[in-house]
C-alpha cells in the first residue's frame, strides 16, 4: 500500500498538511537516531566508574547546560530561523569529529576522564537538540494542527530512536550468520550519528521552503522574470504556518528568562519540568543501582540499556499511531499532562517491592515509552499559543537550565536520602502527586489562553 495514502487513515491530517507531516517526521528520526546510537555508550561510560560519583556527574551537566543556554541565546538573537537550526546541529556533528579523535588517539585505560566528559556532552546534545526541534515545530504549526499532529511527528522520533537503539543493541554485543561474526567498537558510532546530524539540518532546509519562511524565496516569488526552479521554490509552500511563525525572535540574550519570570503560565512549565526532571533522576539512580549490581559485563550493559529504548520506543511507536491525537485531541492537554504522574507513582512502588532487572525494563519502559509517546507531544502544544521570543528563548531555558536544574535537585536529593537511610520510593510519590497538580493547573492555563487568543478584537477608534 502506497505510505501517502496509508497516513490520512492513521493520523488526522488535513488536504495539504501532508508533506510538512512528513519532513517534520523525516527530520525527528534523524535527530533521535542520532542521538540513541550513542545513548547506550554514554550511559554505560556513567556507571563505568564509582557509583558516588553520579551526582558529580549530573552537576557538571548542569554547569555545562547553564553555561551553553545564554550562548545559544545569543545566536537566536543574531540569525533567522533558517540559519540558527542547522548551524546548532552542525555545531554539535563537530564536537562528535573531536570526541571521535580524542577516543581513538587514547588507550583504554585513558577513556574514564574522556567519558565523564562525553557524559556530560552528550547530555547536553539530547537536550538542546530536542528543545530546538519541537521549538521549530510549536513555531511553524497552530495549536489546532499541533494537537492533531505532534503525535503523529513524534512517530518519525520514535523510528528513529528505534532504529538507534537496535544498532548498539546488535552489533556491539555481536551477532553470527552463518559462519560470519558481526561486531563493532562503540566508538564508530559516533561517525554516523555525524551522518544523520547533517541529514536533520538538510530536513530543516526543505521545511523552509514548504512553510515558506525563507525571505529570499519570498523575494524571488515577487519578480516576474524568475526562471522555472525559483519560481518551484517558491511557490512550494503550501502550508500556511502559525502567525508567529512570520516574525523572527528579537534580540537580547536574557529576554526568554525576563518572560518567564513575567508569566504564571511560563512558571507554571517550570514547575512541571522540575518536578519531572526530579522524579527521572529518581529512576536513573535506581537502574544505575540496579544494573551495577547484577551485570557485571560492560557489553551486557550497553546491550540491556539499548533493549529498554528499543521496548520503549517500540511502545511509543504503537500509541502515537493509535491514539495520542485522539487523546491531545478528544480528552485535552490536561488529560496529556496527567498521564505520566500517575503512572511514575505505580512504578516507584513497584521498584520499592521488587528491584530486578525484569521490574525496572518494564517500568522504564512504561514510563518513558508514554513520555515520549503523550506526555512530551502534549507539553510541546503548550507552546503553541505563545510567541517566537518564548518558542526558542523561554522554551530552550526550561528544556536545559531548568531540565538540568531538575536533574541536580534530583541526584543530590537521592544522594543525601540513600545515606541516610530514607526510602527514596516515598519521596517519589509525594514529588508525583505535586507534579500532577502542576499538570492540573497548567491544562487551565493552557485552556484560558488559548480563548483569550481566538476572541475577536473589539475594533478601536
């Protein structure tokens, strides 16, 4: 069966929608495959050493994220839109190259200190990447399109994150056909997740076009002597993008901070990022605990930790085709925004009973398989009905200082509760039922802004 013909029976797309959809799609599987080829050797080079050492580990990803937050501000203040996406990404495919350089110029024994590095880079990569895309993708779609949509483009991350994850999951570990053995380092990794970097900042450059945000297309269109390939260009945009789409974020590096501190709604995401952020770092500790404790094999490891993303975005996969615009669409943001709570609250008490390696597959897997395939399309709607200054400023300042500020909160407060002697599955759930009352309240939020914004002006004098 034709794929264009397919979608329209899965996904609630509209005449004309369907060649963003799909680029939009494209781009999100290159940037999570990217991204999760490399997750398994990050995560295993973090319980490669001391245990105690996590924290440590989780505070230099904060310091390196607020550090990086006001230089990517800076360059959101000076580029369009169309430039500062693809450069972030091919920013970052260079980093890779010296990552790449530094592992192989070094012997075995040096890739601890080479490896905490990487931990903390790549951790910052997954954040800032991931805030830049759904920035671009609150900015380009209207909040009634996103609703119908953002599940459905989320599935082009899934793919990818599937297709990521089975790379490491097969051919680091190994496997035999026939009387041949297929095996690579994890190190060469790294040189196609460059690949798959420029093929995202490539998707963004077609996207442009489609939506039609480039001004020298524009431009172009106007002239009535344009030759036949310009003239292609530019009347390729067929999807007529969010208003806010047409104006550019402005200048000053602090602005999306001054917004947020100005907006109930804006400290409302916050809080919800916090408290989210925290209870993950809950559940990170506890698999580190786990894990060290019965694998001993550092390619079991990687080959355990790359089975849970496969599971996980297998299960993203299967709901965000059947229901996650249903259920954004039909039972609202709120319904979206409380999902995730009530399920991290079964899952600590779970670990708290029963903490094996079976028990903690399947409430990663849970857990992270409905962030990714509800919780997070429904928090990037949120964003919908807000301007450009807060989709890339105020957005990528809650997706890294406050995601990592969560994080720190989080290794520090479970630290400090292990010596102590305190449950940590406790302190999970009363941290859970707060953050399903900040989904309460921001759902409200949500719903009266998005009235205030279709009530007709009054006309002035």
């Amino acid at each position: 069966m034709n794929v264009a013909a397919l979608i329209p029976r899965l996904v609630l797309v509209k005449e004309g929608e369907l060649a963003a959809l799909i680029w939009s799609g494209t781009y999100f599987f290159c940037l999570l495959f990217s991204y999760y080829l490399l997750r398994p050797y990050r995560d295993e080079m973090g319980i490669r050493g001391d245990l105690d050492k996590l924290p440590w580990l989780w505070t230099g990803t904060a310091i390196a994220t607020l550090a990086a937050a006001p230089l990517f501000a800076l360059l959101v203040s000076r580029m369009p839109r169309r430039r500062f996406v693809p450069i972030t990404y091919r920013f970052f495919a260079t980093n890779l190259v010296v990552f790449y350089g530094l592992f192989l110029a070094f012997p075995a024994k040096g890739h601890i200190g080479i490896g905490y590095a990487f931990y903390i880079w790549l951790s910052v990569f997954n954040l800032f990447i991931v805030s830049v895309f759904w920035g671009f993708m609150a900015d380009v779609f209207n909040p009634e399109q996103a609703k119908r949509l953002f599940g459905a483009i989320g599935v082009g991350g899934t793919l990818g994150a599937i297709c990521g994850s089975a790379v490491p999951a097969s051919l680091v570990k190994g496997f035999a056909v026939g009387g041949w053995t297929f095996k690579i380092d994890p190190v060469h990794l790294l040189l196609l997740s460059i690949v798959f970097l420029e093929l995202a900042a490539q998707c963004v450059r077609r996207l442009v076009l489609i939506f039609g945000l480039d001004e020298r297309v524009r431009h172009v269109a106007a002239k009535p002597n344009q030759d036949a390939s310009s003239q292609a260009a530019a009347q390729s945009a067929p999807v007529k993008p969010a208003p806010s789409a047409q104006r550019e974020p402005g200048r000053g590096v602090f602005t999306g901070f001054i917004l947020i501190a100005k907006s109930p709604y804006l400290l409302t995401m916050c809080g919800y990022m916090l408290l989210f952020t925290v209870t993950s770092t809950f559940l990170a500790f506890e698999q580190a605990r786990i894990i060290k404790a019965t694998l001993a094999d550092p390619s079991s490891r990687v080959s355990y930790l790359a089975t849970i993303d496969l599971l996980i975005n297998i299960l993203a996969l299967t709901t965000q085709l059947l229901f996650t615009g249903r259920i954004i669409s039909r039972l609202g943001v709120t319904a979206g925004l409380l999902l995730l709570p009530l399920v991290t609250n079964g899952g600590f008490l779970w670990l708290a009973a029963l903490p094996t390696t079976l028990a903690l597959m399947i409430v990663q897997v849970g857990r992270r398989g409905l962030h990714y395939a509800v919780d997070r399309p429904t928090r990037e709607v949120l964003y919908t009905v807000l301007g450009p200054e807060e989709k890339y400023k105020s957005k990528s300042f809650i997706d890294t200082f406050v995601y990592r500020g969560g994080d720190l909160l989080g290794a520090w407060t479970d630290h400090l509760l292990n010596k102590a002697g305190i449950a940590v599955a406790t302190t999970a759930i009363v941290v859970s039922l707060v953050w399903a009352s900040a989904g309460f309240a921001l759902g409200a939020l949500n719903r009266r802004i998005a009235r205030r914004a279709a009530q007709p002006k009054m006309p002035t004098n």
